[in-house]
C-alpha cells in the first residue's frame, strides 16, 4: 500500500536535505491522519483517539473537552477544520464537532439504518460554501452546513463502495469520489450521485486541476466529452498501488514508497515529470512500509503510516552541515585534528587512525594516511589536537595527546618526538610535555606548545623544544595543563588557556603577565578556571571555551565583558573548540550541538542531528578555516563540513508563531485552549498564599527541532518603567513570590537556529494579597490603633486625674483634720508643760512628771513634722523636681543648723519642671533625708555637708558627703538599719545605690544614688 500527497514546492534531493528524523512522542501512535489548525498547532487523528501536539507534548482531547459527552477510546480515520475554528472528528462512534475556543464537544447525528455502524470514514469541508461533506457507514454521504449540522441539508445518498475519498471540485460545488473498487463518481452540490465512471484501475482526483486531473500508478489522466480516462502521460514504471490522502491541494504530487521519494511535478500541464529521491531513514521495515506524505504550512514533511507504529519528519531546506565519508562510503570515526597541508590536501586525525583528502575535490572520500615511528612495524595513531606546518612543506610538527609534541616527515610518513633543546647547565634541561595540546605559530615566526607541564618554544628547525621561564622554579604555568593557544598581535602577547585559569604574557616581557581566574583580583575574576579553548577576538580581547561555564569573553582590562550559557541559548555548558569566521562569527562545539554566535546582533544558532550531524558532541581542539571560508569540525559522529554563509538558509520560508499551550496553578491544571498569540482578554490572576504559584507552557509552531526552540521573559509592573533586560526561560515558565498588584508578562521566543518568532506573548497578571497585605485593612488597622491609644491615652489620664483628686483630697484631710488635731495635741503639750510646778520630793518610786511632758512634746513635734512629710508625699501636686527641691533645702537648712553643720546644696543644671512619681519622688526625699541624718547623728568633728542632685547622661544622680569621721562600726558593718532601708528604697527605684568613704581621698563619708 503506498500514499499520495499534494505539496508545495520540490522536495530535497540527496544533497539538499537532511535525513528522516524519527519524532520520539508521535511514533508510538497509530496515526491515520494529521491537520494543523489556525494557530498552528497539530491535530493528530490515531486509532485510540485525537491527540493535541504542540512539538513538546501530546494532549489527549478528551483532556480539552471541559463540555459534553465523555470521548470513548476508538479509532478517529478523519478530521477537519472550518472556517470557525471547529474541529470535526470522524470516529467508529459517529461524527463529532469541537470548539476549541470553549472546549464544548457535540455529538452530530447522521441518518443511519439500524443494522449499520455509524462509522465516519472520510470528512471534506470546502470553505466556499461552509459545507462539510461526511462519508460513513457503507458508502452512504451526507453534506452539512458547517454552521448548522444538525441536519444534513439534502437527503442521503450511497455509492456502491465500503471506502472512499473525497476530493473538492475545482470548476463548481461538487466533489469527485474515488472508491477502492476502480470506480469514480462525480457528486453534485447537493450530493446526489451525476456520473458514475469506470476506470482501467484506480483513479485519485489531483486537486486544483481544472479540467479536472487523476493520477493513477500507470500515468496521469483526464476524461474525454464522453466521460472516459484518457492517459496524457504514462509513466516509465508501474507504481505500487496506492492511498488517497485529501487534505493539501497544488499542482505537484509526492508519493513514498519502498523506499523511493516519487515527485511529480507540473500535473496542470500536458508534460508532467516525475523524478525519485532514495529516502534515508531508520533500517528494517520503515523501508519498505506504505507511507502517507504531507506537509504543514511551517515547511516540514512528515511521514506515517496509517497500519505500521511511526512518525518521520523533513525540513526542505540546502544542507549547512556536510557529512565527509571514507572511501566504500564507510563513517570516518571520531575525528579531531583537520587541517590543510601545503600540497592541497585535507588531513584528518580519527581515533581509528589518520586520513587525508585530495585537494582537488572537497566532497572526494577520505583514504588512509600511514604514519609510522621509526623501528615499529605498525602504524602510528596519536590522538593529535594541533599542527604548525613548515612552509616548504616537508615538515610538520603535532601536538599528540597520548606522546607529547611530535615531528611529522610530510613526505615519508615518519614521526619521530622533540628532544629538549640543551643548555651549559644540563641539569636545567627539561624534557617536553608528555600530553600536548594546543601549538601555535605568533607573527613574529616563533612557535609555541602547550602541555602537560607548561609552556614550551619550539625551534625553527622543528628538531627541539624548551621549556619557556625554565630556570623559574615557581613560575606558574609549570604546573597547570596548557589546554588551548592563541595570540594578541596588537599587544605583541599570547593568551593562554590553562585548568588553572587565563594568562596574559607578553613573551619578551615575562613580568608583565596578567593571570585571570577565580582567585584573581577584581577585573580579572572568572567563573571557572576550567577553560578548554581559546580564540583571539581583536585587540586585547579573547573568547575562551569553558569546562563548565559556556563562552566567556575577557578584555585583557575589564575581565569578563560577556558569558554566554545554557540559559542563553547554548545545547551544553562545555565548549569543546572554538572558531571564528571571516565575518567575525564566532563558531563553538559542544558536547550537544555546533554553535554559531553573531556578536553584533547576539543572534545565536544551534546546529544538531536536524541540521546533518550524525551525533551532537564536537571533539575537543577540532576545528580549521579554510581558505574558501568553509569550517571544518571534527566530532564524535566523524567530520563536517559547514559553509557559513548557508547558514540563513537554515530558517524556513514561514516564521513560527509563538503561542501559550497551558496554565497550571496549586489548584490543578488546565490547557489553554483559545490559544494566546496576541494579548489575552481576561486577567491571569495568581492566588495568595505561600504555595502560589502559575506555569505557563509555551510553545513555538517549528515542530522539525522543538527541544531547541529558546524562551526569555520580561516582568513589568503597572506604573513602573519597563524593564529592558530579558531573562532566559525553560518553555516552563514559574512564577511565585511577586508581590501584590498588577503585571504584565511579556515572553518572546526564537527557533534553535536563531529566527524569532512572529509574535511575542503579552499576558497581563494580577497578583492577590493575603489579607494582611490588603491596604484597606491596615488603613482600618491604623484607624484602630490610633483609636485604641487614643482612648488608652484619656484612660491613663482620667486614672491619672482622679488619683491626683484623690491624692490632693487625701492630703487636705490629713492636712486639716489630722495636722490640726496633732497641733492642738503640741500646743496643749507646750502649755502644761510651761505651766508645770514640780511637787515635792516624794522619794524614788515617784512618777516624773516633768520628763513625761518633755517627751510628749517632743513626739508630738515629731508626729506633726511626719505628719508634712506624708501630706507632701501623697500631694499631687508637689510631683515636680522643683517641690523635691524645695522640700530637700528646707530639710538640710534645719538639719544642719541643729547640727552645727554648713551645708551645701547644689542642684545645677537640673530642670524643676521634670516630672516624678510620688513614689519615686518619696523615696528619694527619704534617702536623702536618710543621709543627712546620718551624718548629723555619727559624723565626728563633721563641719560641712554637702548634697548635689544633678542630671548626668539621662539619668538622675544625688550625692551626700560630709567631711567628718564615722565610727568604725559604720565601717565594719555597712549594712546597718539605716543603710538597709536606703538600699530597700533604692531597689524599690531600679537606682544604684553606693556607699562608703570618698572616692575622692578626702576624710568623710558619702553616698550616692543613680536612679535609671
């Protein structure tokens, strides 16, 4: 069984393309047949149902369908789109309609006799009359109106057939129907059958043809007035039988099978031509399997079989990368050095061994070179990475990875190791590198290796070689692996890459040596000091491959101007060769895929399997320029081929569009049906909470390399500036962790070589707050809060007032009833006590009068003096510094008087409008007063007291000294009544209190009190 289809344009030829590639998500589906909607995505009819394909995933309708009735899981032979957008599936189950826009499936009835199965074998819409034309059951056809199916316009008609096609008639509203039985029938607008023509074997219509063409594995036919084949061509031999497939239209045919591409091209005209083209693909039975053949609007063929497993799929387009092969057509192997001999001849060093190439052919196959060391019988294979060439072209020195640096007879094939070059110390001579890498030949004629154990110059005469700075013990790069070379001609220096990082070094001038790496001073710092590769970019600038860290480039003053890595675009973070071209495009191996880099637009392409390299990973130092332009690169898939200026080719004749294929929340996900090419509608709204989270899916519509296909975003906020600065993405883009408001999510996209799509997404985003981040509610929360310590405020200050009330009412009363009543109570005592006569002696036993009258006056004085104090204390309002001030100078006044004291009171600097507690105000005063009579009673020979209350960093300070000398028992026993009650009084305060004798060296005593 074999396919037809009805394409656009030529197809490859052997040269012109790359092979099949095998679609690793498609092939396991048995697919019957593939359509492409408006958006550009791919729908994919198999025998277990309709799939979604966007190039990345798969998706089951019945996952998109949010309304309807549940899909069973069956064979789909047929689909087809209208003008609206509508999905029409034929199924085993019937005829289906699916609005892609709303994710609503309807079931569409067809009139069917009960003992038939209502199985849909083929669907036609034309959109000149928005009929869609349904084949089912055994042969009978029912025509709808696309925009109302629920009846077919006309009633049925049946054709005396199980299986047909249909094809739209060019001139009218009919459409031609060809049947498996050699049989076609012409049907009119309204489906009725008009002609029914036999035919010498199985007639397809050729859509677009006008009169109407068909094609057949005999030739090319068109019928006659009567209605009868008549052949306009045949061709030079019988095709395979073959399989209609209805859905592209244009005047050339291609048909696959056995094996074989069959182009038939100018089937409007009167010489068609038919031409055949071997298809490359998997080995086995692909070969020989009837295949169908179609091809989307983006330029990519695909191919599968509606009975075999499989999907292949072709991008028409001149190949950039050429495959160079052995001779019988056998692989090259690995290869790694390339480079061109004076004589013409492309040399070639594999792992399986060395190959050269004629000069007069760059497509001639390669043929073995034989190297051999002088006393072996064998052949000698080197892993060789570098070459400098004498110009007379005899010799040729090589810088071999498993022997060190060797020299190459061009003529004989004899390689014999550099000796080291010996000096009049011989203990200073070192022997070369065991493993060389990188060799280079700078302006001035010297020659340079690099290796195992440094750097090294070679002789003009290729016969020896020293070790560079050899009689510097510590010089650095005697210990490092020299991995790659290159030169600053401007600056009269080498750069050199090394496993510890990049040197700088002007050969004539060694002091001046600039080594940057990851412990390098600021300027000169790297990401990695992994490098594998160097190339010159232009004075004082290098680009350098890394182990790790991608493409950096460093100016030999600012360090790292640029770095290129996975997240811009590269397949792989190890570069394994560098190039650059003559427009000054920068080309890098790695170990996924040949990168092309251009600095001045920062376009970069990704070449791999798609474009003609039989396996992505690139050796290591294996890359040349010709002298053509055309690039050499060696890799693990053999040697290539690359002209550069090809390179544009690469990008087919439609741009991809970049569309959103799926949103998934903490809620669960759902796809994205009406697919967002252009700014979407409503919102995206991201929940609040700290598991929040949106994915959104991207997808371009280039479905030849998708894995490739690069994505980066920009975020902007509502009123803030657009930020300018893109920010590299996988097609999976996550974003949690914003902040409340409002956003705009702008994603742009580009293929893997480097053509941007036609559209960039624009999606706006709205970002929930949690309730605490809602500003209405912290407006109402700072309303409250002032309203609290509002009332709290008039709160403390009602208690406030009221106890001052009640205070100032409690000393009124004790001043007035109690002060009063312990006046009179002294007065009495002074006037009995005037007016006493003592009695006469009445012996010893006999009560003293006098001495009672002295005390109770005495107490009574004291009663009433305890009395102001507690008046005073409880007073609200004396609660100022000033009232303590002033009660402190009364007390010390009549203290000191009586005690024959002078008495100093100082207080400056303090303001009297400072406020105190009652409480802290009485136990100072009683501290103070505490004090003073301490020194008034125990103070011998004491002359002077002095008290200063003063304010000192914040905090308030009292200090009592006197110039007298206490007993020693206030010494010996500090903690004394007294002393206990003030340091009671001072813990009641949160004060530190201090006593004992001056600190000062003066005789006397102080104390003092440091209230926080």
């Amino acid at each position: 069984m074999l396919s037809l289809l009805l394409a656009v344009g030529l197809p490859a030829r052997a040269d012109s393309g790359p092979d099949w590639q095998r679609d690793p998500l498609l092939s396991p589906l048995l697919i019957q047949q593939m359509v492409t909607d408006a958006a550009g995505l791919r729908w994919v009819a198999t025998d277990e149902g309709v799939y979604r394909y966007d190039g990345n995933d798969i998706v089951p309708l019945k996952t998109l369908v949010r309304q309807g009735p549940r899909l069973r899981v069956e064979l789909v032979a047929a689909l087809a789109f209208d003008r609206r957008g509508c999905l029409w599936i034929g199924a085993e189950s019937g005829l289906l309609c699916f609005d892609p826009a709303s994710g609503r499936l309807l079931a569409v009835p067809l009139p069917l006799r009960p003992d038939l199965r209502p199985k849909v074998n083929t669907l036609l819409y034309d959109p000149r009359t928005d009929r869609l034309w349904v084949g089912y059951g055994s042969g009978t056809i029912a025509v709808l109106a696309a925009s109302r199916p629920q009846r077919p316009l006309f009633p049925v008609s049946r054709v005396d057939a199980a299986e047909f096609y249909f094809t739209a008639e060019t001139g009218g509203h009919g459409v031609w129907l060809t049947t498996d039985r050699n049989v076609l029938y012409h049907l009119g607008p309204d489906g009725a059958v008009r002609r029914k023509v036999p035919a010498p074997a199985q007639l397809l219509p050729v859509p677009g043809t006008h009169p109407q063409r068909f094609f057949s594995r005999q030739g090319l036919y068109v019928l006659d007035s009567a209605y009868r084949p008549l052949a306009i061509c045949r061709w030079p031999r019988l095709l395979p039988e073959l399989t209609y497939c209805p859905y592209v239209t244009d005047s050339t045919l291609d048909v696959v099978a056995e094996g074989r591409w069959v182009h038939v091209s100018g089937v409007r005209g009167n010489r068609p031509r038919l031409s055949e083209t071997p298809v490359r693909t998997e080995a086995g039975q692909a070969e020989t399997r009837s295949y169908a053949l179609e091809r989307d609007p983006y330029g990519v063929w695909w191919r599968f079989s509606r009975s075999w497993r499989g999907c292949y799929k072709q991008r028409q387009v001149r190949r950039v990368v050429e495959v160079l092969e052995r001779e019988g057509g056998a692989a090259t192997g690995s290869a790694r050095l390339i480079a061109r001999l004076p004589d013409g001849r492309l040399l070639v060093s594999t792992y399986q061994g060395t190959l050269t190439q004629a000069a007069d052919s760059p497509t001639a196959p390669l043929r073995p070179f034989l190297m051999q060391q002088p006393g072996q019988a064998r052949a000698h294979n080197g892993v060789f990475s570098s070459i400098i060439l004498d110009p007379a072209g005899h010799w040729a020195v090589l810088a071999d990875e498993l022997w060190g640096v060797m020299r190459l007879d061009l003529t004989s094939g004899r390689v014999t190791g550099l000796i080291p070059a010996t000096t009049r110390a011989p203990r200073r001579a070192t022997p070369g590198p065991a493993r060389a890498y990188a060799l280079l030949r700078d302006r001035a004629g010297r020659l340079w290796a690099g290796g195992q154990t440094g750097l090294y110059s070679i002789s003009p005469t290729f016969d020896s070689l020293r070790r560079y700075a050899d009689e510097r013990a510590r010089w650095p790069l005697h210990k490092l692996d020299i991995t790659g070379l290159a030169e600053d001609p401007t600056h009269r220096a080498l750069w050199i890459a090394t496993t510890g990082g990049l040197f700088w070094l002007p050969p004539d001038h060694p002091d001046q040596m600039r080594a940057y790496g990851v412990d390098a001073p600021a300027g000169r710092g790297l990401p990695t000091d992994a490098l594998t590769c160097v190339a010159a970019a232009g004075p004082g600038r290098t680009w350098v491959g890394t182990r790790d860290q991608g493409l950096l480039l460093i100016d030999r003053d600012a360090g790292v101007v640029r770095q290129l890595g996975v997240g811009a675009g590269l397949p792989s973070h190890s570069v394994a060769t560098l190039l650059l071209d003559r427009a000054g495009d920068v080309w890098a191996g790695t170990y996924a895929g040949l990168v092309r880099y251009v600095p001045n637009s920062g376009r970069l392409s990704v070449f791999a399997e798609a474009e003609g390299l039989q396996d992505p990973e690139l050796n290591r130092r294996s890359a040349f320029a010709d002298a053509d332009g055309a690039l050499w690169f060696g890799g693990v898939g053999g040697l290539y081929r690359v002209q550069p200026e090809r390179a544009a080719a690469l990008a087919p004749s439609r741009p991809p569009r970049l569309l959103l294929t799926a949103l998934s929340t903490p809620a669960g996900a759902f796809e994205a049906i009406q697919h967002l090419a252009a700014s979407p509608s409503q919102r995206l709204v991201l929940p609040a909470g700290p598991l929040a989270f949106i994915e959104l899916r991207m997808a371009l519509t280039d479905f030849f390399a998708p894995a490739l296909a690069r994505y980066a975003y920009r975020l902007h906020r509502t009123g803030e500036a657009r930020p300018t600065a893109w920010l590299h993405t996988p097609r999976r883009l996550v974003l949690r962790g914003l902040a409340p408001g409002n956003y705009e999510v702008e994603i742009r996209a580009e293929t893997g070589v480097g053509q941007q799509a036609t559209n960039h997404l624009r999606i706006p985003l709205h970002v929930e707050a949690r309730w605490w981040q809602w500003p209405w509610l912290w407006a109402l929360l700072a309303v409250a809060l002032v309203a609290l310590g509002y009332g709290a405020y008039w709160l403390r200050l009602r208690r406030v007032l009221q106890e001052a009330h009640r205070r100032a009412e409690l000393a009124a009363n004790l001043h007035d009833e109690v002060g009063a009543l312990l006046t009179r109570v002294t007065m009495l005592a002074e006037v009995l006590r005037e007016h006493y006569r003592p009695a006469p002696d009445l012996g010893s036993g006999h009560f003293d009068a006098r001495g009672a009258l002295d005390r109770l006056l005495h107490n009574s004085r004291a009663a009433v003096q305890t009395m102001r104090d507690v008046v005073w204390g409880i007073d609200s309002e004396a609660d100022s510094v000033a009232a303590l001030l002033d009660r402190m100078r009364e007390h010390l006044d009549q203290t000191a008087s009586a005690a024959g004291l002078v008495a100093t009171f100082g207080h400056a600097g303090l303001p009297g409008t400072v406020v105190l507690s009652s409480s802290a105000r009485q136990n100072l005063f009683l501290i103070f007063k505490e004090a003073v009579t301490n020194t008034a009673r125990h103070a011998q020979g004491a002359t002077e007291i002095s008290v200063h209350l003063n304010q000192r960093q914040g905090r308030l300070v009292l200090e009592v000294a006197d110039n007298g000398q206490h007993p020693a028992s206030v010494a010996a026993h500090p903690n004394g009544m007294g002393l206990r009650s003030m340091a009671h009084r001072a813990q009641v305060l949160g004060a530190d209190l201090r006593t004992g004798f001056r600190a000062d060296g003066r005789p006397g005593y102080c104390v003092r009190l440091t209230m926080n």
